[in-house]
C-alpha cells in the first residue's frame, strides 16, 4: 500500500469519526468540535487530490465562518433549557432519515456514473494544467458555464443579509415606517405611584426625589408603552382622571 | 525552486521551528524594554544582562506552577484549547519564504518549507482555525469572563479576518499568483523615479491596502487597541482568566508567534520579503533584511500598544464593517480598474 492510500484512509476516517462525534454528542458545543474536527479532515482530502485552493476555501469558509457562528449559537444558550435539541420531534427524525437517503443516493449515482461508466467529466488534470492551476481553472467555469448559478447563489445570500439587516436593527426601521409598537422600560419615572405627576423627559435617575421610588417587594414589573410618558396606571383614564 | 532530498526538508524545518520559538521568548523580552522606555521606567533588569535572561527564568517559573483545571470546567476541551492555538499559530511558518533555493555545502537548499501556490490563503486559513483556541477556550472555562472574552475574540477575528482577505486581492490581482514566493519574486521588478531605480515593492502601488492590513493584523492578533477579548479592567484575562501553568504559557506562545508571522506575512507582502541591498548575492543578507523589517513591524506593534487607548467593543465592530471592509473594496475595484487599464482592455 502507497503512502497515499494510507493518508487517505486516515483522513477518511478522521472525517467519519468527527461526522459520527457531530450526530452522536451529548453537548451540543462536543458535537461543534466533532463537525470542525470532520471539515479539516475534508480539507485534507482537497489537499490529496491535488486541489489545495479547495482545501483552503473549506477551512476559511466552514471552519472559520460557518462553525464559528455556530459555536456562539450554541455557546450561548443553556443546554438544559434545550430538550428538543436531544429529542427530535417525530416528524422531523422521518423527515431528516429521508433527506439523507435522497442525498446518499445521489452520491451514490454520481460515483457510479463517473467512474463503473466512464464517463469522465471534461475537467481532467490536463485541462487544468492548460488553464494555468486549480485557481484559475475554477475562476474560468465558475464565471462562464456556472456563472447564472452563481448569481442566483448571490442573490440568495443578499437575501439573506438584507434579512439579517431586519432583524438587527428593528427600533430604527419601526421608526422610520411609523410602526413603532412599544418601548419597553423596567422603571417608569413615576414609579409605580400613580398619584404623582408625569416626569419631564429625559428624566435622570439623580432628578427624581427619593419617595417616588416606592416600589413594592417583589420582581419589578416589565412596562411596555409607546413612550415612558403614555405609560398608564391600571385604573387610570387618557385625562388622567382615576376611575 | 529545485527538489531536496526530504532530510534537509526536515532539517530547515527544524532550525525555523527553533529559531522561531527563541525568536518569541525575546519579542517578550524586547516589548518589555521598549515599553518601558515609552513609560519612563527601565523594564526587566535583574535577570542577566540588561534583563536578558528575563524570557527564560519566565518559562523556567511558569513550568513550576501548578496544572489546575477549574472545577466547572468542560475537562477535555480546557486541556485542548491552548494546543489548537498553538498549533495553528506555529503551522503557519511553512508558507513564509526565507529565501530561494540556495547551494549549501554542495547540497542545494530550499530556504522555505513548502511553497503552496495558495500560501497567502493557507495563513489566513490557520488563523481562523487559532481562533477555536480562544473560543473553546473561553466556553469550556465555567467562567463568566472567559466566556466573553472567548465570544469577543470569535467575533472580532471574524471581521476582521475579512479586512485582511479583502486587502489581500488587489495584490493577488497585481501579482497574479497567490503564491508567497511569486509574490516575492513579483517585488524584485524595478522602477525608475528620477534618477533612482527602486524596487517596486507593494507598499507604492497598494498603499491603502498596506493600512488596511496592518490595521486588520493588530485586530487578529487581538493586541492593543484592539485587545477586547482580553481587556484586563473587564474581563480580568478574558480566555485565559482560568488557565495556569504551562497551558498559560501555550497561549502566550501562541499569541507572539501570530504576531512574529503576521510580522512576516506583512514584509513578505508590502516589503519586498528578503528584499535588499546586496541580498541578491549573499542570501544570508537576505534574511537579515527579512528579520530587520519583522523588527521595525513589531516595534510598530508596541509603540500601538503604548500610544492608543483600547477600542469599545461596538466602535470595534463598526469600524471593522463600516469603514475598513467598504475602503478595501474600493481598492479592489480600483486595483481592478488600473489592471485592465494596464492591459489595454479598457477604453
């Protein structure tokens, strides 16, 4: 056995060894690790068949971008607080053993007919030491015969940012359409003493006199108002009348 | 580029690696006395001459201390982490020319470990894999502070591993190739101004990707002003609060060889490499012109660290996004431009 098949085993088992991590860990942050330890492996693989811009593409893009946003997703959030993250809904286990048989068996396909009929692709080593290396072979297809693919690609990920832009910054786009719903403040400035007048705005903290925070015992209460001023009382009227 | 037999491979592989971690015990020893000098004190004394053996009693003490992992702590993943960043910090040296292919005692040598023709890619690529050092780091900690500085660190190499990729292009447009020692060679054209003949190193035609790297490089090496995940008047040490010991001494290994090869990557792009007077004859000259320019980059470096105040974290962000990105694909587009003007297939 050449060195390369030996390589090449190792990395492959690398990779399946990390997939198998990435499905089978408790923590959803040993999995991460799993899926990172698989896609260096992968890496490894694009190094062996020659095609190292892939190799590194894989690990800029997937391990340095895609995990890493990952990584923060899961790091932030309690496991505990996540049974669903363990126990898959019904529908979603039949849904995904689907996905993944469609998927293996459209590998399968393309093996077989790429190598059991021969039918080699056109992108053969020759080819790519005539376009002048792996780089600018792929910079040639990918923008003349996948160039429309590529777009759509784009498009989808402009989508995709504009929506990400939407969910950052809702205040500022509520109050440029006039849609704003509700400010949400943990102390109103007149306490929750109703009996007091409305403070001035951009009331501070040092202005209020010390008897309007009588708050009573217990968790404070999450108000939500157009503004701090239109909060009302429960009992209490638009005029300010006490019903 | 000639081919060597692979013992040498390994023998020049081995005297980088030596020189590169000695190399890093003395920028520790070097940024401390210039730092002090910068704040009028005089820095490590005592330790041998001028403080020179400062760097070694440091490892020596830190070797002594007690290995201890925080209760809380994620086991496997604390004990990992600080090897991931050192590890990616160090991989990083095989893609750094030294030189070209030199006759040593009869055997022609390779000054290089490998020239990938995609080594300017391959270190931005084991940088983002040092940042799971401090992200797993931070997380498997248990420790409130470090899990901010492990989610503050994740995020700012991620953009502003942007910035460096994006001032990286109008290079590659120029020089063609991604590959470090084409880039090298790429440098060794000449161009007169005047009556002198210069070398047509990067840093003329790319001016504004030069700032934008070397502002891009300070920020992922996460140094001063743009040491957030570390602020000590916030989060105490950020990733490393809990760690002691020699997996302490890993981080902070880590962190000065990324600075040395960012260093490196810098002179190697904007700097013409081992560019110099008399290089082309003697190729040691070469590297001494190589580690002068590290020299004058680190020294740039620690007079950041001593001048500015550090960044907020959301001006940090903002200017990563907001300025930095827009300005360097404007230079990706005038690099462009100029480049088809040059070939005449414009107009």
């Amino acid at each position: 056995m050449s060195w390369d098949v030996i390589f090449f085993f190792v990395l492959a088992a690398g990779t399946l060894v990390g997939g198998i991590a990435t499905v089978a860990a408790e923590n959803p942050v040993h999995s991460a690790v799993g899926l990172l330890v698989s896609f260096i492996n992968i890496a490894g693989i694009f190094v062996m068949l020659g095609s190292e811009f892939l190799a590194v593409l894989q690990i800029i893009v997937y391990t340095g971008a895609v995990l890493v946003l990952i990584l923060f997703v899961v790091m932030l959030i309690d496991p505990e607080n996540l049974p669903a993250f363990y126990v898959a809904q019904p529908l979603q286990r039949y849904v995904s053993l689907l996905l993944g048989l469609v998927l293996l068996l459209e590998i399968g396909a393309a093996i077989i007919t790429r190598t059991a009929m021969e039918a080699i692709g056109p992108h053969s080593p020759a080819w790519i030491e005539s376009a002048g290396g792996n780089i600018q072979a792929i910079g040639q297809v990918l923008f003349s015969e996948y160039a429309l693919a590529l777009e759509i690609a784009s498009l989808v990920l402009g989508v995709g940012v504009i929506g990400a832009v939407v969910l950052g910054v809702p205040e500022r786009l509520g109050r440029m359409a006039g849609l704003e719903k509700a400010t949400i403040s943990l102390g109103h400035s007149r306490g929750l003493n109703p009996q007091l007048p409305a403070g001035h705005k951009f009331e501070t903290p040092m202005d209020i006199p010390a008897e309007r925070y009588d708050v009573p015992e217990g968790p404070r209460r999450v108000i939500m108002t157009k503004s701090a001023d239109e909060y009302k009382h429960p009992g209490e009227t638009a005029q300010g009348t006490r019903r | 580029m000639g081919d060597q037999p692979i013992w040498i491979t390994f023998i020049v592989t081995l005297i980088i690696m030596l020189v590169l971690l000695l190399g890093m015990a003395y920028t520790t020893w070097v940024e401390r006395k210039i730092l002090a000098r910068f704040q009028d004190r005089l820095g490590p004394t005592r330790t041998g001459p001028a403080g020179l053996l400062q760097p070694l009693a440091d490892a020596v003490k830190l070797m002594g201390k007690e290995d201890l992992v925080p209760r809380g702590a994620d086991r496997k993943m604390f004990l990992w982490a600080p090897m991931i960043s050192f590890v990616a910090a160090v991989l990083s040296v095989s893609v750094i020319p030294f030189g070209g292919t030199v006759e040593i005692f009869g055997q022609s040598v390779n000054l290089f470990i490998a020239d990938l023709n995609v080594g300017a890619l391959f270190l931005l690529a084991a940088g983002s894999i040092g940042t799971y050092g401090i992200i797993l780091a931070g997380m498997s900690s248990g420790n409130r502070y470090s899990l901010l500085g492990g989610l503050r660190g994740g995020a700012q190499v991620i953009s502003y591993e942007l910035v460096l990729g994006f001032s990286l292009v109008g290079i590659f447009l120029i020089s063609g190739s991604m590959s470090l020692g084409d880039i090298v060679a790429q440098q060794k054209q000449t161009i007169g101004i005047g009556p002198f003949e210069i070398q047509n190193w990067f840093i003329l035609s790319q001016p504004l990707a030069f700032v934008l790297f070397m502002i891009g490089a300070v920020a992922e090496n996460n140094r001063a002003p743009f040491d957030l995940p570390e602020a000590e008047s916030e989060l105490i040490a950020g990733h490393m609060t809990e760690y002691s010991s020699f997996r302490f001494a890993l981080f902070y290994l880590g962190e000065y060889i990324a600075i040395l090869i960012m260093c490196l990557f810098a002179s190697t792009l904007f700097l013409g490499g081992t560019a110099g007077p008399g290089a082309d004859r003697f190729w040691g000259l070469g590297i001494l012109w190589l580690v002068l320019k590290v020299v004058a980059f680190f020294f740039f470096y620690v007079w950041l660290r001593a001048t500015l105040p550090r960044f907020r974290f959301d001006q940090l962000m903002g200017l990563a996004w907001k300025v930095l990105i827009p300005l360097a694909l404007v230079n990706v587009l005038l690099t462009a431009f100029f480049r088809l003007l040059a070939n005449g297939q414009v107009f």
